[in-house]
C-alpha cells in the first residue's frame, strides 16, 4: 500500500524493533484510536508522557506479556497523533500476538514509512528531516551517523530555507514590476538584479558541495574496479576489504557477475564492485558479466581502471579509458608490481587520471589507494557536514541552472517576465528538498524506502 493514499483518520500499528530476537520489543500505535486501545489492551489509559508498567491482555482478558506502556496525546508526539508504545518481550511470536491484538481493536497494520509520513504531514518535520530518520537507521559510519543527527536537526532544511527566503524576496520585486510597471521600482537596475542572482548562485554551489560530501557519507563512494581480464581485479578486491571475498585464478574470465563489498574508509563507505574482465567473448555468460561491467562503470563515483604493471597504460587500457563515460573519476591502478620492481604509490606525472603502483599480492601501495579514494571525499568530519540524497543535489542543480538562466536572460533582455519563469521554477525546484512542493508520487516513493514501523 501506498502511505500516501492512507487515510488521516486511520489508526495505524506495526512492530518498531527489527525482525529477530531480543529483550526488548516495541509495537507502536499512531492515530485516533490510540487512547481507546490503551484502554482496552492495559485496563486504564497511561499518564502522558510516563512509562507504565502493565499487564498487556488478550480479547479473553489472559495476560499476552507484560511490559511498558508509554502515552503521547497528540500534538506533542511523533507523528502529531495520539501515539502508544508497548514496550515487552522482543520474541517474534510475542510481538505478532501483540500487533494482531492491537489491529483487532481497530488498528492497521502501517505502510513501510508510514509514521515518518505522518509526522511530515502534520508538520512535526520537513521531508529533508524525515529522510534524515531513514539515514540515521541505516548509517554505515560514525561519520555518516553524525551527519544524519545534523540534518534531523535541521542542518540543511535552515540552509534551504535561508536560500528560499531570499529567493523569495527576489521573486516579490520581480513579479512586482511586472504587475506595477507604471512604478518606478529602484532595486530593479540591471546590476541590483544581477549582484542579487550571482549572490544565489555563490551560496547554491557551496551548498551543493557540501551537500555532495553529505551523499557520499550516507551513501558511500560507488567505486567501480574494471580492466582487461587477468590484471588483478578480483585480488584488488581481496586486498582492499582485507579478506579473500573474490575468487581469484590464472585463468581469464574467473568473475562473471558483478561482486559488491563494503568498507569504512576513515569515516566515507566505500562500495566497491568487482566486474568482469572487459573483453570481447563468443561466450554468452561471459558476454552478459561483461555488459554489466559497463553498466557498473557508467554509475560508479570513481572508476578504479587496472591495469598490468608490465604493460602501463598500453593500447588496450587507453581503448577503455576512451570509453568511461563523463562523471565518475578516474584512477589507473597499475598493479603487479611485485613482478616488475616498481616503486609503489603515484606515479610520477601531471594531469589527468591520476596512476598509482600498488601490488594486490603483497599489499604495497594500497594504503596510498585507500588515502587516494579518501581524498575524492572531501572533508566531512566537520561540524557542518549533514546527510543528503541525490533527489537533493538533483533539485539544487536544478535550482541552479535555472538561476543561471534567469540571469542570462536578464542581461540579454532586461525583461523581467522572462527572469519570473525562471525564478519560479528555480523556486519550486528548492521546495522538492523540505517538501514545500511535492508530488504524491514523490511523497510515495520516498517514505516505501523507510523500515516498517518507522
């Protein structure tokens, strides 16, 4: 079900805590009903805001667990409903004879992201702030955790917001020229008009890099390894996560599918993907690997292109590199320099990719890899680093370029209806990050990403 198309007077319920066993399990309650089923499930609805300890029964009045109780009468709670917890026993089968319990009262069982929903619609959070809750369950690093308690505590939403007001204000004068034009409205000389767009796009690019380095804490470096068959792909792989994840052979063509693993670099997750050998094949699963390899190649942040020591970057490693796509960096890997005696580390020359030397069977130069791969990230231990997604920096690009427009358009034109359309679009494209313009698509598609009861 779509949370989107739920009704604001249900009652909703679902199972808080994560699938599994544990001492402690939580079935969460939000909506109207909420204070009628503490009553019929406990013997009393609980003082607010105060845990009880209370005997949790069945239809029959047997005892199903016993555990806590806690109230929020609406607004102050959650989701801005009344809100009940139930705090017992956390064995699946205890938990699921307490949430039939609860929806036999009246209660359904909630969509995934449901409650974050709410708690947006009723305007306890901006949607930057609900996602912020998903990020902060599913942080992969300290650093990543952190940022996500920024943007839940509205790090990025007052930085939207700032933007917007002053949008906002540009917006005001334009339109208002445009209705009043028998009045003489001061502000709007070419260059008012053109230092108030350059100070928009100023603060809009440096909000995109940070936001940039926030996508890459909680998303992690999408770090694709490539090359031709027998360069060392797979050991690289090995070598990076410190464990034999890959099988590794003589024989060309060992990987077929893709291989995907996950590290804690200094704080930045890195994805890294291992990918068939690059290689023309008559074989069809060997031909399938390798479209995928491709397809790997094309989303990666960084393309870490291998390559054989002995042979450098030969025909065959520039004929790949011609083709990785515009985006991601690049970095050649020289590897197998315990065969050739090189010296590990960056190769000795300017421009672009940057060669590094490294031995995947002995570990030299990896860690220059590692602080290499780091680097590409940024700083993002630091007090204004928050979480971000790419639906953010998409409709910051958008915001964006839609500022660069409006101001090429008023230095050609001096025509502010035209600059108004772009200022509008600009405007609703900025909204799309707290939700202040969102489609129910939208709305659906971000909150069934969310954990149930969440």
């Amino acid at each position: 079900m779509n949370p989107a198309d739920a009704g604001a007077a249900d009652t909703i319920a679902a199972v808080a805590t994560p699938p599994g066993r544990g001492g402690v399990g939580i079935v969460r309650v939000s909506g109207p009903m909420a204070p009628a089923i503490a009553e019929a499930l406990l013997g009393r609805r609980p003082v607010p805001r105060y845990a009880l300890f209370a005997r949790f029964r069945d239809a029959a009045g047997g005892i199903l667990d016993r555990g806590l109780a806690l109230y929020f009468p609406e607004p102050a709670s959650f989701t801005g409903e009344h809100v009940l917890e139930l705090h017992g026993h956390g064995g699946p089968v205890v938990m699921d004879l307490l949430l039939g319990r609860v929806c036999a009262l009246g209660a359904r069982p909630a969509a995934p992201g449901e409650f974050s929903q709410r708690a947006f619609l009723n305007g306890k959070l901006d949607l930057a702030q609900a996602e912020a809750v998903a990020d902060l369950i599913a942080a992969g690093t300290a650093e990543a955790a952190r940022a996500a308690a920024r943007s839940l505590e509205g790090a990025l939403s007052s930085r939207v917001a700032d933007l917007t007001e002053r949008l906002v204000v540009l917006r005001t004068h334009v339109e208002g020229a445009i209705d009043f034009a028998e009045e003489d409205i001061e502000f709007l000389t070419e260059s008012a008009v053109d230092r108030r767009l350059e100070d928009l796009l100023r603060t809009i690019t440096g909000l995109e890099e940070q936001a940039h380095r926030g996508r890459l804490l909680q998303e992690g470096i999408q770090a694709a390894i490539v090359g031709r068959p027998n360069v060392g792909k797979s050991s690289l792989l090995n070598r990076l996560v410190g464990r034999e994840t890959a099988i590794v052979s003589e024989f060309p063509g060992t990987t077929r599918d893709l291989l995907r693993e996950s590290l804690d670099l200094a704080g930045v997750p890195l994805r890294l993907v291992d990918t068939a050998g690059l290689r023309d094949s008559t074989d069809p699963v060997e031909r399938e690997g390798v479209r995928r390899a491709w397809d790997a190649l094309a989303r990666a942040d960084h393309v870490l292109l291998v390559v054989d020591d002995r042979d450098g970057l030969a025909a065959e490693g520039r004929a790949l590199l011609d083709r990785v796509p515009a985006g991601p960096e690049v970095t050649v890997v020289r590897n197998k320099i315990d065969l050739t005696g090189g010296v590990p580390g960056r190769v000795a020359a300017t421009g672009a990719p940057v060669e590094l030397r490294v031995s995947a069977r002995t570990g030299a130069g990896i860690d220059v890899l590692r602080t290499h791969l780091r680097g590409g990230a940024g700083p993002v231990d630091g007090a204004g680093v928050f979480a971000a997604r790419r639906r953010h920096l998409d409709a910051l690009r958008r915001t964006r370029e839609r500022l660069i427009e409006g101001r090429r358009q008023w230095c050609a034109h001096h025509a502010p209806e035209l600059l108004a359309e772009d200022l509008r679009a600009a405007h609703r494209a900025l909204g799309e990050i707290t939700g202040a313009f969102t489609s129910d698509e939208l709305l659906g598609r971000i909150f069934s990403t969310f954990c149930i009861g969440k």
